[in-house]
C-alpha cells in the first residue's frame, strides 16, 4: 500500500520505517519536503503531495497542529483511512501536563469532524515511538488499543498492528474511545516519570467470563 506518514518527529520516522518492514511504500512529510530529507527508508514530500499520492494517511504531527495539518490536506483525504497517532498535549510553564480537549470530546474526534469524508481510526498513541514498532522489546503480551467509527478501516489498522508484532490488539469500537486513549496520557507520564524510561506498556488481564 501506498502510505504518507506526515510527521518527521520520532512517530512518523521510526513508525515509516516499521510500515516499510512490512511492506509498505511510504512517503515521510512534513511543512517542507526539507525536513524528512534525512529519513533513509523512502521519499520525502510537503503534507500535501505526501497525502495526494497515498491509499492510507498516518496522522504524527505534533498535538497543536494536528487540525491544520489534517485540514490543509483535507482534499486528499475522502475514502481514505487516516491513522491518528496524535496527543492534545500542553505543557504550560509551572503546570502539570494538560489535555486542550478532554472529557466529552477527544482529538481524534475534533479531526474526523473536520474532514468527514475520511475514515479516522485512532490507534498507537499510547505508547512511545520505539514501542509502536518493537512491541516484542517488552516481555509478554501488552496492549494496543484502537477505535474508530468505520469497522473496515479499523480492520486495515489492526492488520498493519498484527503485522508490526502487536498481539494483544484491543478494539475498543467507535471514536469517542479516543476519549480515554488520549487521557490514558496523564497515566503514561506518571509511569515514564517513576520507571525513568519510556520502554513500557500496559496489559489488560481478564477474567475467563465465558
Ligand atoms: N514521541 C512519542 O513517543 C509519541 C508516542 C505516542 C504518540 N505521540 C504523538 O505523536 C505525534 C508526533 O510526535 P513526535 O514526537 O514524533 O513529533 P512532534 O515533535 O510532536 O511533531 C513533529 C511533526 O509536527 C510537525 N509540526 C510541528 N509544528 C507544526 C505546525 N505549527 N504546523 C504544521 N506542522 C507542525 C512537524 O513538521 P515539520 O516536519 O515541518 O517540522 C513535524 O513533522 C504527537 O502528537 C505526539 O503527541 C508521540
């Protein structure tokens, strides 16, 4: 599949590279085609081309520009999967870390109503870079969540997911799931700030209910 992974920040680099492993075509992109010259594993482009070109779009800029990226590539985006991988971080001066959209409304959704004709699935976001396409550096089965309001698209995802290594994949179903990956953040940080190290996850156990 023809993918563009617009982000040139450790997500769309290390995570390109993942999805080239498993055979995929992928366009790296950021504001200017400059800024993913440097990625060794395929072209680089603006946001733009990079969305025209591609079957799939990853989603892997920062939180803050998630909404203009995804709106200044909006034409290229109907019909298409778009993966999220973003998180509405903000980290004001002497303040703990905030989410800019919490509680009844998430990232994810904010960007699927602003271009509806896309198909937005949420996935990846709550783990560091390194873990997304290196799951087996952690030991045992841990957890990749995703969602999205399009069964089919959620399938294409969870099939590049299994692809990558992942094995414990949780389909939490339509969008507003996004709600709690996004604020699992709070948590994530808590964890990374008391291990010291990023290299982690969570594994959900369950009762044998039937
Ligand atoms: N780092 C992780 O381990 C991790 C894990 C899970 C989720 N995430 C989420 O994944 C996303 C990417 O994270 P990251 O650490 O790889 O990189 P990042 O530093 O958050 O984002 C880098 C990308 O954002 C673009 N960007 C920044 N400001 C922009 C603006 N004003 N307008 C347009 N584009 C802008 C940059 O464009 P240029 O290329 O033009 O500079 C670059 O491509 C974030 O939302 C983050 O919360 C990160």
């Amino acid at each position: 599949m023809n993918i563009a992974v617009l982000g040139t920040g450790d997500v769309g680099r290390l995570l390109g590279s993942g999805l080239v492993r498993i055979g995929h075509r992928v366009t790296i992109a950021g504001r200017t085609a400059e800024s993913g010259r440097d990625w060794p594993d395929g072209p680089s482009s603006d946001f733009e081309s990079a969305a025209g070109g591609a079957e799939l779009v990853v989603l892997a800029v920062s939180g803050s520009a998630a909404l203009s990226v995804a709106g200044r590539v909006s034409d290229h985006l109907d019909g298409k999967v778009v993966w999220d991988l973003t998180n509405p971080l903000e980290f004001p001066p002497d303040a703990p870390m905030r989410l800019s959209i919490a509680n009844d409304w998430s990232l994810a959704e904010e960007i699927q109503a602003s271009v509806p004709g896309a198909r937005v699935v949420k996935a990846l976001n709550t783990v560091n870079s390194h873990v997304m396409t290196h799951p087996e550096e952690i030991p045992g089965d841990h957890a990749a969540f995703y969602c999205g309001n399009d069964e089919t698209a959620r399938s294409v995802v969870a099939g590049m997911l299994a692809e990558l290594g992942w094995r414990q994949i949780l389909d939490l179903g339509d969008l507003t799931a996004a709600r709690g990956m996004e604020s699992y953040l709070h948590l994530w940080l808590r964890i990374w700030n008391t291990l010291g190290h990023a290299r982690f996850n969570v594994s959900v156990v369950s009762a044998k209910t039937r």
